[in-house]
C-alpha cells in the first residue's frame, strides 16, 4: 500500500522524490555496485508496483538518476575565458574538482562504480563527461601552445591523481598524509596551484633567456618590480621561479 503524507496521496513528483532519496541515501551507504531494488523499495516505504509504475527496473531508475551526477564540471565553476587568464582559469577547475569530489560522496561512489563495472551506465557517464571536456581541452591546448608537453597527458595525471587520492582517503594515509583531514585537503590545493604555475608557465624558447635572467637577478636580490620591468614576464611566470622567501615578504 502506496505511503500517503498529512495532506493525503502522495503526488507523482513526491514519490519520484522519495524514490530518488532512499536511492541517494544507500548509495552513499553501500555505493552502487551493492544497491538493490528491494533497499531501495524497503527504504522508500513504497509497494513494488508503485515503483513499477515509474521505472522499468533498477537500471532504468539508475540511469536518470546519474544525470544529476553526471560531472563536476558546472555552471558554479569560476571558468571564464574572458576574464580570467588561462592558468588561473586551469588552476580553478582543478581547485573545483578537489572541492567537488571531496563533499560530493555519490560522485565518488560514481567513479568507484565506473572502474569496477562497465556496463552500458557507467559507460554512458563517462563518455559524457569526455564530451563536456572537449572544448576546455580546445581552449587550454590553443592557450599553451608554445609548452613543451602535452597538455592532454599532463592533465590527465593531475585529474586522475586528484580522483584517486580523494576515492583512497577513508582507506589509509597516502604518502605518509592523511587527506580525511581539512588541512591536508588544503595542502592539495595549494601545491596544485604550484603545480600548474610551474607546468603551464613554462616558456616558449623566447622567453628561456629572459627566464634565466630573472633567476639571476632574484638570487642577487634585486627589487620585483625591477625583475618584471627589465625582462617582461608575467607575474605568474615570475611568482613560479621566485624563490620562497620572497613570496612571504610580499604577502
């Protein structure tokens, strides 16, 4: 028998609610490789055929209901082409992601899922979520250019390395450091904003010279805004080779 709220008979849109909670709420409990219709239907206090009545099987409801999870990659990301250069824009998203996937438990039991099953869901996720990269990867690959690696390769390994130590947390400390804790999460983030600098900052043959130069005359302690004025670089570019105890005078 169908549960009725205060107000009487639930509608469609609340049933399909409480559908979508008690799937959510066992998900993030068992993931989705150990979830099951009758869970769901016992957790949703809901009679098979109400369940019927809305999706075909477990499968047909899992299929919508990944939509919503599809990829970190929204409209709430500080991405903008125009404002925005393009490491500050490159190292927004790879903040965004550590954030996302770090608080977002049903993406991570979403990735788990895709690696251990291949069925025609996780499949779909993933593929969707190599659609909706195409024109950033468009974008950062006409922005740099003038580096000498490849930007595709480079960035996978940052994603895929922010993916598996975000999935690995609960499990043990990586590297001696335990990324259950909000300090060592914010260690992430900073040395990937290093990272980035160091990497996509890299200079053409131009600028190796002028590179060398600013080098030289940081270690022999000469003035920043002489630096940047004698040889032009960028302040990402200059911030990426000054030497630490610089930086802390000038925050």
């Amino acid at each position: 028998m169908e549960v009725t709220n205060k107000r009487g008979r639930r509608s469609q849109k609340e049933i399909e609610e409480v559908i979508k909670v008690a799937a959510k709420e066992l998900i993030e409990e068992v993931g989705f490789t150990n979830l099951t219709l009758t869970g769901i239907i016992k957790k949703a206090e809901l009679e098979p055929s109400v369940f019927y009545k809305r999706y075909s099987d477990l499968d047909d409801l899992l299929d919508k209901f990944v939509r919503d999870y599809d990829y970190w990659l929204n409209d709430s990301i500080n991405f903008d082409a125009d404002k925005n250069t393009p490491l500050k824009n490159c190292e927004n998203l790879l903040i965004e992601l550590v954030d996302s996937l770090n608080s977002n438990v049903i993406m991570q039991k979403l990735l788990a899922w895709e690696i251990l099953d291949s069925s025609y869901i996780t499949k779909r996720t993933a593929e969707n979520r190599e659609r909706h990269s195409v024109h950033l990867l468009e974008y950062f690959n006409k922005k740099f250019d003038d580096i000498d690696i490849n930007f595709d390769v480079v960035t996978a390994l940052l994603i895929s390395g922010i993916y598996y130590i975000i999935l690995h947390k609960k499990v043990s400390t990586f590297c001696s450091i335990d990324f259950t804790q909000k300090e060592n999460i914010d260690l992430l983030k900073q040395n990937i904003k290093k990272i980035v600098a160091k990497i996509y900052a890299a200079p053409s043959s131009v600028n190796a010279e002028k590179l060398e130069i600013a080098k030289r005359l940081f270690a022999n302690k000469v003035d920043y805004k002489i630096i940047q004025e004698s040889t032009g670089l960028s302040d990402e570019v200059l911030k990426s080779i000054m030497p630490e105890r610089k930086k802390v005078r000038m925050s």
